[in-house]
C-alpha cells in the first residue's frame, strides 16, 4: 500500500491544482489596472485621472522613468510662462468668443500639469490661476458666431475641470467656491443641450465624445463636493449617450473610426478618457472592447513612409488633430501590453514636424501631453510590431480602405499606396441604418453624421519612396472634384459644375457631405480585391453605387497594380447601359504641395512635379491608343476652410457604349519607363510597358471570366497572377445581443457610488450643527411633505448611532431615502415636457430619437437586484464604510489572508513531499492530503476576491 500511495497523489494534487489556477492567472484584467475607487472621496482632489497620494509618484516619474515626457511639459509650461500674454485667455468676452476658442481649454490641463509635476517653478501657479480666474471671469465660453456649436465650450469645460482637481489645494477658499460655481454652471448648460443638439444622439462623431467627456469631467468634480443631485443627473446623461456608443463601436470589425486618421484622434482623445474615467470611478471596463483591440492598426497602417504625414481620407489635415502619442501609449498600457503603441508613439515624437506644413496646430499640440503622462507605462519596452521593416498590405473591411507600405523609414523603394471605395459611414453604420438595426436607437441617417467624409469612392493616393506625388486635398469642400475621383458627363441632374456630374454626396452649398436622404443616402463603393503576389500588389474597386442611377452606368471599375515599389499603372473601366446618356468622364489627381507641370513623350500626354531632387510622372493612354491632353492648374478653396487649396491634373476621355478603359502610368524619378501601348477587347485589356530594366506585359480581365484570373503580369520570364478566389469580402454581423440591456447594466453602477458618497458626507456631519442643513441639501428634490419629517429620523438616528456602536451603522445607511430614484422619476416627466415642447416650437433641433434621452430606467429597489426583460442585472458592490482609514480594510485583510495562505500552502507541501512520504500510516498521508486540498481551495477563493478587489 505504501507503494501505490507514495508519489503519485502528491503529483495528481500539484497537476489538478494548476489546472484550475492556470485559467485565473490568464484572464486578462478587464480593468486596465486601473483601481475602482468605490465612491471612497472624502472630498478631497485630485481625484479625476489619481489622488494626493500619487502626486509624488508622478513628480518623482518626471525625473525618472517619464522624463522625456515630462520635458515635453516642461518645455510647453516654460513657453506659457516665458510669454504669459500669448496664451492667457483675454478678459473681454468679446475678444474671447470672436474666434474658436478651443485652445484656452486644451492648453490649461498641460499648464496644471506643469503645476503638479514641477510645484516650486516660480510663477507657475500665480499665471495658472490668473489663466483660471480670466475663463472664471466669462459669461460663457460660447463662439459668437457658432452658438449652436457645444464644441468650444466642452474643450473649455474639460480644461478648467482638470485644472481644478490638479491645482485644488493651491486654490484660495474664494477661488474653490467661484470655480466650482463656474464649473457647475458649464455642466448644467452641456446637460440642458445635450437632450436636442446632435453630439446627443449623433453616435460615433467626434462631437460625441468630446461633449460628453466634458460634461463626465465636469460632474465628477461638482459630485466631488457634495452636489450629489446635479452631478448624478449629469453624469448619468453623459453614459447613457456614450454607452450606446460603445455596443455601436462592436460592429465596427477592423478598429476604423469612419471620420479617418485626423478626425479619429479628435474622437480618441476624448474616448479614451472616458473608458479611463469610467472605469477609475464606475467600475464599468471597456479595455476587453473588440474595436480597442484592432485600433492600434488604425494608427499604424496609415502612417505613410517618414512618420510625418497620414492617409488624409476625409476632412483632414497631414496627419493627426490630437495626438497620436497619447492615444498609442493608452493602447499599449491597458490593451495590447507588448511595447507597440511606445514605440511607435516615440518614433512619431521623433520625427515631429516642428515647422512648415505637416506641424501640430497651435490649438491642439500641447493638449494631449498630460495624458500621455499619466498612461505611460515605461516597464513595456518600445518595440516594433513584428512585421515591421517591410511593406504590408492592409484592409480595413469596414472603412473601405486599403494601404500598402505604412510606417516604414523615409527611403528608396518604401513606398507607399492608399485606396479608398466603402459605404458611406463605413460599413457599420452603414447597415446599421439600412438593415435597421438597433432599432430602439436608430432611427436612420438622423442618429449618424457623415458631413466630414468626402465624395471619394475609388479614389487612391501614392507616394513612390515615400515622396507625396497623388495626394488627398486636404480639409476642403465636399466637391468630387477635390478627391482623386472621376466625374461624368453631362450632367443628368442639378450639378455643382454642369456639364459635369460627381458624386451622389457632393454637396455644392454647404461644408458637409449631403448623407441624409434621397440618392446620397444610399452612396457607396466597394473592395472588389486586395492582393499580394510577389512583391506585387493588386488592388479592384467599384465604385458605380457613388453615381446618379441617370447616368446609367452599368459598371465604374479602378484598377490600381503595383508593378514595382516606384511604377504603378492604373486603369478605369466604365461600363454603360444600353442608353445611357453618358458621353465623357474626368479623371482628377491632386498634389496639394507641389504645382503639376504638362509633358509629353511621343503623343502620349503626361504630367509631372519636382520635389527637391526627385522627379515624379504619369502619362495616360485610352483603351484606342489616344491620348487627350490634360489641363493643369491651382484650384482655390473658398473662404473658412484652414487650407488655401490644391494643385491638380484633369484628364478627360470620350466614352464609348459598351465599354471604355483609360490606363494611367505613375513612377518616381527611380524608374525610366521607355515605351507604353494599350489594347483591348471586350473582355480584356493588354498594356505593355518597357523600362531601362524590366518588362511588364500585363493582362487585366476587366469582364467576369470564371476561367481566367483577374490579372496576370509577365514581368521578364517571371509570372504573376492575381486569381479571383483567393479573396473574399463578405461578412454579415449581427446586431449585440440585448444591447439595450448591456447599456442598462453599466448604468447600474452609476447610483451605489452616489449612495456611498450620500454615506460619507452624512458620517462628517454626524452629530454637528450642519447636520440638517446638509440633509435639507441633499434632500432637496425629495417629497417636500416628507422632508422634515425625514431630516428628523435621520437627525435622531444619527445621535443614537454617535453613542452607539459602530454596528448600528447600517441602520443609519438604511434610514437614507433613495433620492437617486426620485430625481430620475422627477428628470423623466420633466424631459418628457421639454422634448414635447422642442418637437412643437423648434422641429429642427428635434431631429432624433428623442426616446433615447429620457431614459432613466432603474429598476432596482433599495439594494435588491433588478430585472429588465427578464434579465438580471449585475449587483455592484461598493464599500459601505464611512470613515477613510477603513475604506480598503476588506482589501487588506484578503491580501494578507492571501499571503499567509500561500505560505501555509507550500509549507504543507514541503512536509507531505519530504517528512511524510514514508510515513507508516495511510490513514496521516490521507489526512494531510485532505487539509492540503482544503486549504487549495481556501487560496481559490481568496485569489478570486482579491482579483474582484484588485488588491
């Protein structure tokens, strides 16, 4: 028996208990490592991003493993103070809201920050409260000729909010008490406009998030300080809204923000600060979010060669409005945890345009400073994803767009190629409002807002060795003209530029793209296929769905076929149906830089730019063998827009019935490309191009021929083929499963901390004079004919709990009214007025789903766990505690029980494995292994609290 016993237990014991520990110590940390503070304030600030406590740990970071960081800060900070007048905020509201003024909010959190990290910088704090006192001083902090624009005020908001909890205890009673009542007041006006302004209901648009956030900031602050009523209404409103957004986000498969790169780091700076907000004070986790976890690709594949410049798809500027530092580090601390987003946001710092056209907007460079601060984690060592160093292609499924040769080094042959042809919105939105999804929210184009995209279905860009020869106009009107797009003619409709005819989206009178009804509505294009084949790259778009149905185009294909990392050819296929009126079509390609230049080699038309040494050209050639002269020339953007305009090449070809094609060559000043023809048939088309070193016969099947593949190169004795089933572009996704439970169920977490923090200050005015006046304050939107009464059990209570004691507390706790529950009632039937009343007297600001904004649904009772379609809600457990020395008792007695655990657990398994091995009873070695197996099981359950706790 001893023979059977020995041994073998011991290891089955040591292998089943690694089976069940192995999966805990797996699972990723949904919080980020981000504590949740429970509602545990004591009024005290900081308290937004960390506490008090932490302020010397930031300080010593600064000179330590933040240091280049914080140079960046105190860099800036010194620039203020260097030239205090340049910066400070004017006194007069006139001068403050003649322009937008973002830029007084975005550079006060970098200048509270500086503060912080550096106390002692004489001066600094004088210039950051004479900054606060000059916004404190304004009657609002509106644009005067936007007033319907929430934006200003938001960045304004979320600044001054950050300079008040960073610079709080250097603030005078006086200026506390006046900030507050300034902050209050923001929030109040935020929360009153977010119930019929667009940022309310508008889902995935930069305004959403950047409005919320502030209105989140600003509640947190005012909740801080006891004004439990306003700031729960408050901050309630701001997660409902973003909420939403965030089950919307899980439809969006490829981590793509529909706005693109500039735009999606306006969208981020303030997304990223309200996952980390919400879940520091709400315990609400969002860092296990799908589209978080394919961001980083965002970033990455759409940075072209040098770091400097980005895919400029959409409103746009060369790269980034805010960020992208801030935003990478966040990726890389609390979602990928493998060094990318720090390396890859110190290269971007490194290669920082400082002047000229590509640098930071004076507005937006410093605004992102203090965050990237405090998420830098610096034990992830910078580190290049793994691909890095050579060309990929990648496809974003929902945006629509494909590039080639992102985030390389500045060089010969790292090259790089963009195109775009998607849905209108991205794919997600896009079915969202055509498949009628989420049909609770979204009532069609009114809950999205597409006015920054541009009418660009295929269209593409390039730049040969990283040096921008077909680039995006820019931040421009919505004409098809301004894209590296194809226009028709004649006109079959109402056109911006008859005889000419664009796309269905071009809007002629405004700034924004025409999205919401009618024909534009319906806008969109589609990646028919992205290859890859031997260092060659093949790319086919349609694009006949961004087209007027008149025009009668049965098909508008764009070829793109990267032959070599310097020679692209591409080649347009149209299509008509029988009587289409079309005659013509207008190809346009833009350089906003570099001026064209005509040329011209043996009748083949072309043109070209000079970029220091480099030379680029293209040449065009119709599928007969003509080639029609371009036009050259500047075109002027009209006044209000923040570029002045873009060069451009306009190439003009007669259609034909059937089919027509137009092969277009580009190539930098590294290729010499000595002869080019084209022909075709009705089924294929054959280019031939020679350069001083290869040859390239290329087959393009423009028709559907099972058979055949859709293009082949003969390049030398070398083949290609590009075959038609190695790529498929399909996928249906369903909407999120109870979705409007899963937004119901975060919103749980919002009132247990209200309640902890109704608990609080109610314990540091047990037994004082101001008890009652507190009480009234807090229970001032009660019953009023309950009121006294109410105050008067609480008051009587509270004395017998000061003599009682300290079990006597959950009494008191629950003798408080649940005034949560009866603000929300009392919101609900008021928001119900105000909605009825904006539909009847201003119908245009009651575009939405006004159903979306008055829903307060808490379903619970007391502390009991609701239902909601009969689904269980999850129970949010916050400490109950009232004095501040014993909010993280349980915390600390799980860990020490834990480490005590641990070390009793091995002990017992040291004398199994080496004292009772040969022990003479069976019954001692059965006994030690039951307590050993006990005790296992003790060290399961503490872990797992303790992992609840984050302790």
């Amino acid at each position: 028996m001893r023979t059977y016993t020995r041994g073998a237990p011991t290891v089955f014991f040591i292998s089943a208990l690694w089976i069940l520990v192995s999966p805990a110590l797996a699972e990723v940390d949904p919080s980020g490592g981000i504590p949740f503070l429970g509602g545990n304030y004591e009024g005290s600030h900081p308290m937004l991003y960390f506490s008090q406590a932490e302020v010397e740990e930031l300080q010593r970071a600064a000179v330590g493993t933040h240091k280049a960081l914080a140079r960046q800060i105190r860099e800036a900070g010194e620039a203020i103070l260097e030239r205090p007048e340049e910066y400070l905020p004017p006194w007069n509201p006139a001068e403050f809201s003649a322009r937008w003024n973002e830029v007084y909010g975005n550079n006060l959190g970098l200048l509270s920050m500086f503060c912080l990290l550096y106390p002692h910088r004489a001066g600094a704090l004088d210039v950051a409260k004479e900054y606060m006192e000059r916004m404190a001083a304004q009657p609002n902090w509106m644009v005067k000729d936007a007033p319907w624009d929430e934006v200003p005020i938001a960045h304004s908001l979320v600044g001054f909010a950050t300079a008040y909890d960073f610079l709080y205890e250097y603030l005078s009673k006086v200026q506390q008490e006046n900030f507050l009542q300034v902050i209050g007041n923001a929030s109040r006006y935020m929360y009153e406009k977010s119930y019929h302004r667009g940022w309310g209901f508008q889902y995935l648009h930069n305004h959403q998030p950047t409005n919320c956030v502030a209105l989140l900031t600003g509640s947190l602050v005012v909740m801080n300080q006891g004004y439990l009523q306003e700031a729960y209404l408050w901050t309630k409103q701001a997660l409902a809204i973003m909420e939403k957004s965030m089950v919307l986000l899980q439809d969006v498969t490829d981590g793509s923000l529909y706005e693109g790169v500039a735009y999606g780091t306006y969208t981020t700076r303030s997304l990223f600060q309200y996952m980390h907000l919400v879940q520091r004070h709400f315990d609400i986790g969002h860092f296990s979010h799908p589209w978080l976890h394919r961001h980083f690709a965002f970033l990455y594949r759409t940075v072209l060669p040098g770091f400097q410049r980005t895919v400029a798809i959409a409103d746009s500027n060369y790269n980034w409005f805010y960020g992208p530092e801030s935003q990478l580090v966040f990726l890389d601390r609390y979602v990928m945890r493998n060094g990318s987003g720090n390396w890859l946001a110190e290269v971007i710092r490194q290669n920082r345009v400082l002047e000229g056209p590509g640098q930071a907007g004076r507005g937006q460079r410093w605004c992102t400073l203090h965050t990237e601060f405090l998420w830098y984690d610096a034990s992830l060592q910078p580190a290049p994803p793994p691909d890095y160093g050579t060309s990929h292609l990648h496809y974003f499924e929902d945006w629509g767009v494909v590039t080639y040769g992102s985030a390389l080094p500045a060089g010969r042959n790292n090259t790089f190629l963009s195109f775009k042809s998607g849905k209108l919105g991205g794919r997600a939105i896009f079915d969202i409002v055509h498949q009628s999804k989420y049909k609770d929210w979204i009532k069609g184009w009114r809950n999205f807002n597409a006015g920054h995209e541009h009418p660009d279905q295929n269209s593409f860009t390039f730049a040969p060795n990283g040096v921008p020869f077909i680039t995006e106009a820019l931040y421009g009107p919505k004409y098809t003209s301004l894209n590296n797009a194809v226009m028709f003619g004649p006109a079959v409709s109402e056109s911006c530029f008859a005889p000419w005819e664009g796309q269905v989206t071009e809007a002629c009178n405004s700034k924004w793209l025409k999205y919401k009804h009618g024909q534009a509505a319906d806008c969109q294009g589609q990646v028919e296929v992205a290859l890859e084949r031997q260092g060659m790259v093949f790319i086919r778009g349609e694009g006949q769905g961004a087209y007027n149905p008149e025009l009668k185009i049965k098909s508008f294909q764009r070829n793109l076929l990267l032959l070599h990392p310097e020679l692209l050819l591409m080649v347009d296929h149209i299509q008509l149906h029988s009587g289409s009126p079309t005659r013509s079509m207008s190809a346009f390609f833009h350089n906003t830089d570099m001026p064209f230049q005509k040329t011209q080699v043996d009748g083949v038309h072309g043109a070209l730019i000079r970029h220091g040494n480099e030379t680029s050209k293209m040449f065009w050639l119709g599928d007969t063998g003509s080639s029609e002269m371009g036009i050259v020339g500047y075109r002027s953007y009209p006044r209000g827009y923040p570029y002045n305009g873009s060069n451009y090449v306009n190439v003009t070809m007669p259609l034909r019935y059937p089919t027509s094609r137009v092969a277009y060559i580009f190539f930098g000043s590294g290729v010499d490309v000595q002869s080019f023809s084209v022909h075709g048939d009705s089924e294929t088309l054959d280019i031939y191009l020679a350069t001083r070193d290869h040859t390239y016969t290329i087959y393009l099947y423009t028709d559907v021929v099972p058979t055949k593949p859709m293009a082949m190169v003969l390049m030398d004795q070398k083949k290609v083929e590009f075959e038609r089933t190695a790529w498929t572009n399909k996928q249906l996704l369903e909407e999120v499963e109870e979705y409007v439970n899963v937004v119901e169920d975060n919103l749980q977490h919002v009132k247990p901390v209200f309640q902890q923090l109704e608990r609080h200050i109610f314990s540091r005015v047990l037994n004082t004079d101001s008890f009652h006046k507190t009480a009234e304050r807090l229970l001032k939107s009660s019953d009023k004919r309950k009121t006294p009464g109410t105050i008067e059990k609480m008051f009587s209570l509270s004395k017998k709990q000061g003599k009682g004691k300290g079990g006597k507390k959950a009494s008191f706790s629950d003798s408080l009214p649940d005034i949560f529950a009866q603000i929300e009632a009392r919101e609900k039937k008021e928001r119900q007025r105000t909605i009825k009343r904006v539909y009847e007297e201003v119908p245009e600001e009651a575009d939405g789903d006004s159903r979306a904004f008055i829903d307060y649904s808490d379903l619970r009772k007391g502390r009991k766990v609701g239902f909601v379609k009969g689904r269980k809600f999850k129970e949010v457990r916050v400490g109950t505690t009232a004095e501040s020395d014993n909010i993280f008792n349980a915390t600390s007695y799980i860990r020490l029980f834990l480490i005590l655990n641990i070390a009793t657990f091995f002990v017992l398994l040291s004398v199994l494995l080496t004292r009772f091995q040969r022990a003479q009873s069976l019954h001692t070695q059965r006994c030690l292994y039951c307590i050993l197996l006990i005790d296992s099981f003790i060290l399961l359950c503490l872990y797992s609290s303790c992992s609840q706790t984050q302790c």
